[in-house]
C-alpha cells in the first residue's frame, strides 16, 4: 500500500492481508513500519467488501474507491488517539484476496465458522 503524507508525498508501506477463518468476520491490515515494526489494524470484513463499491465506515475505519478499471484505487484511511494515516492501492488486487476469503468461508457460513462455544469456554477459563 502507499501512505498519502500531508504534504501530498506517496510512500510504500509493505503490508500484509490476513484472514483466519476462525475469525470470520474479520480481516486484518498488517503494515510493516521500519521503526515500530509490524502494525496490525483489524475490522470487519463486510466493511471492507462494501467499500470495494461505495464509501463505507464512520468510525476509525474509512474505505472508499476512485477510478475505474485497471487504474481503479481503494482508499483506506485509518485513526487512531495517535493520528490518522490515508493509505491507497490497486483496488482490483484487494478485490480478488478478498473473493479468496469468501471461498474460504462463504457469508452466509460465517456464524458457523465462529465456533462461539469453543470461544465461549476459552473465555470462561481464563476469566476462573
């Protein structure tokens, strides 16, 4: 991906998509900083597929599309207490590793994926 500075400057941030399918719902953004080291920033997986299309998020994350076709961009924008960062990349390579997580686990077997009593006992074990 590339960072947008505020000065207009485009610098390459190495980054990673993740998908578990033991998290269905989420995906997750992992950008390799030279300093802090890997950064990760999960969110919803369905936030990301509706801002493939149209603008979408209102909280910390932001995505939305510009252009068409081979040229066609994804706009992430990302806040934190600690600052905001806009990032871009070809939307149509975002497209198809997200296609890849949908065959991975359809939508429609999300909840079934999430095997929630595992989770649950997990949870409750720790918390004893």
């Amino acid at each position: 991906m590339e960072l947008e500075t505020p000065q207009g400057l485009r610098v390459t941030v190495p980054t990673q998509l993740l998908y578990r399918a033991q998290d269905p719902l989420s995906v997750e953004f992992l950008f390799h900083d030279i300093r802090l080291g890997p950064v990760p920033w999960t969110f919803a997986r369905e936030l990301l597929t509706t801002g493939l299309l149209t603008p979408s998020g209102d909280g910390d994350v932001r995505v939305w599309p510009t252009g068409t076709g081979a040229e066609a961009l994804l706009h992430l924008t990302l806040s934190s207490p600690h600052g905001s960062a806009h990032l871009t990349t070809a939307l149509k390579a975002v497209e198809r590793w997200l296609c890849r997580t949908y065959q991975l686990v359809p939508s429609d077997r999300e909840v079934e994926a999430l095997d929630l009593e595992t989770r649950l006992t997990r949870f409750l074990e720790e918390g004893a």
